[in-house]
C-alpha cells in the first residue's frame, strides 16, 4: 500500500516537472530590442537600410524644388540662377543617395562607424560638423538626419570607418573625434540655408 502511494507520489512530480518543461519551451523569453542592442553592441536591426524612413527627415526633392523657386539668393547674396537651382536639386539627391549607399555597403561588411569629410570648403557645416567627426552605425539608425547633405548646396560626404574602435577612441593620435558628446544628438544645419555651387 505504502509502496503504492510512494509510486504515485512520485508519478505526480515527474507529471508537474515535466508540465514544467514543456511550458519554458512554450514562453521563451524575448528580450526587448534595446537589451539586445545593448548586450550586443550592434545588433542587426540597427542595420535596416537608412532608405526606409530617410525622408522622414530629409526633404524630397519636390520639397527643395519648391524651396529654391522662392529662394534667388544663397546665404552669402550670390545669385541664384536657374541653372543654379538645377545643380543644387541634383546635388541633393545624388549626394543623399551616396550617403545611402555608403551605409547599405557598410553594413554588408559590418561596418560600425562612419565619418565625415567635405570635398570643398562648407562655412554652413563649419559651425556643426567638421571634418573626423564620426558617428556610429546606431546612431544613424536612431537619428537619420545623421546623413549628409545636411542643407542645400552641402559639400558634406560619409565614409565608412574600416579600422578599429581603439584606434578610432585614440583621440591623442588622430585628427578624429565622436560628433556625439553627451549622447544626445547634436544640432546641425537648417536644410534651407543654401550655399551656391561653386
Ligand atoms: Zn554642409
């Protein structure tokens, strides 16, 4: 009889172990994105092309078009022409689509940090952005606007960053430094502000 009992005492627990088992497989905990990003540094989220929502802070070109037909001189007097309203409305797309792909390539390489350089003297950047600042892969995920060109007629380029982080934080040994200070992110130029080609 004791014997019995004991057997189907024991029946009881291996049933509720087992009831157990099976319910931790049914409910795997998912942690949330922001853990995975921050236990894994880069995580593959971050690297959602930047064309999905880019123009949820960038203007399209319609919006620059509509911009310069009102706008006949740029921000030193110089006067705008026609012609030099189409160099600036090409300007922006061929240069934000460049920005897009330098990060698409990137990111097929792993890329996580990028800086910026100008192919020509920019006054509007020279107060927010210079040349070496860099950001990093998420950053650009969270803030877009990260992308140049940051104002119409902007010399603003993005290079991917292939060395290491050690060597990119070694700010005693290079020219390079974080755009981001206090990890909010800075302000940059006003897109309206347009510099006439040279
Ligand atoms: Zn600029």
């Amino acid at each position: 009889m004791y014997l019995a009992l004991i057997g189907i005492a024991f029946f009881l627990i291996l049933t509720l172990i087992a009831i157990r088992l099976a319910w931790g497989k049914r409910e795997p905990a998912v942690p949330n994105e922001e853990e995975l990003i921050h236990k894994s540094g880069i995580f593959s989220v971050v690297r959602q092309s930047p064309r999905v929502n880019v123009y949820d802070y960038k203007p399209k070109e319609e919006e620059i078009c509509q911009y310069l037909a009102d706008t006949n001189v740029d921000i030193h007097g110089n006067t705008l022409l026609e012609a030099d309203k189409q160099r600036l409305r090409k300007m922006w797309n061929n240069h934000l689509e460049a920005s897009i792909r330098v990060v698409e390539q990137g990111d097929t390489k792993g890329v996580d940090f990028y800086y910026y350089d100008f192919e020509a003297e920019d006054p509007i950047c020279a107060d927010f952005v210079r040349k070496g600042h860099f950001v990093t892969r998420e950053e650009i995920y969270k803030h877009p606007r990260l992308l140049p060109p940051f104002h119409v007629g902007c010399h603003c380029r993005l290079a991917g960053y292939h060395g290491t982080s050690e060597e990119l934080r070694d700010t005693t040994k290079s020219t390079i430094s974080p755009l981001f200070t206090d990890g909010e992110c800075p302000p940059l130029p006003d897109w309206h502000t347009v510099l006439k080609p040279a």
